[in-house]
C-alpha cells in the first residue's frame, strides 16, 4: 500500500499539488464517484475542474491508483461503523 501512496503523492506533486492537498482531492473524488453510478474520466475531470481543480489534472494513472487506495480503505473499515 505505501507504494501506492508514494507514487500517487509523487505524480500529484509533479502536477502542483502540494502534500496538504492530495487528501481534499481524494475527498471530491471519492464524492464525485459516490454522487454518479457511471462516470468516465472526461466527467470526472470536467467535475474536478468546476470545484476548482486545475482542468485534466486526472490521468488514468492517477485515478487507478486512487481507485486502489479507496477499495483498500473499504476493505479495511470495519462495516457498520462511522470513521470520521
């Protein structure tokens, strides 16, 4: 898991963003993913972009890595419990 994140940290930074703001970018993707049952990576850049994201600052890439990450979480959380 932690390569994951280093190599998703990396490719984000090399983008612009700084460390302080991967997680509030995993946070509107995650309810952008939650909110739409299909989405492609045009809408999901497109959506991105309209919260204030720089525009086509997903690759493919980046968001299969983030897909990664959220699915692990999911595994991890215990169900029937809120995490906050």
């Amino acid at each position: 898991m932690e390569k994951i994140i280093d190599s998703l940290l990396l490719k984000l930074c090399n983008r612009g963003l700084t460390d302080q703001e991967v997680p509030w970018l995993i946070r509107d993707v995650l309810n952008t993913l939650n909110s739409n049952s299909v989405f492609t990576l045009e809408h999901l850049n497109w959506k991105l972009s309209s919260l204030g994201w720089e525009k086509n600052l997903l690759d493919g890439h980046i968001l299969e890595l983030m897909l990664c990450l959220i699915e692990d979480d999911l595994k991890t959380t215990p169900q029937g419990q809120m995490v906050h």
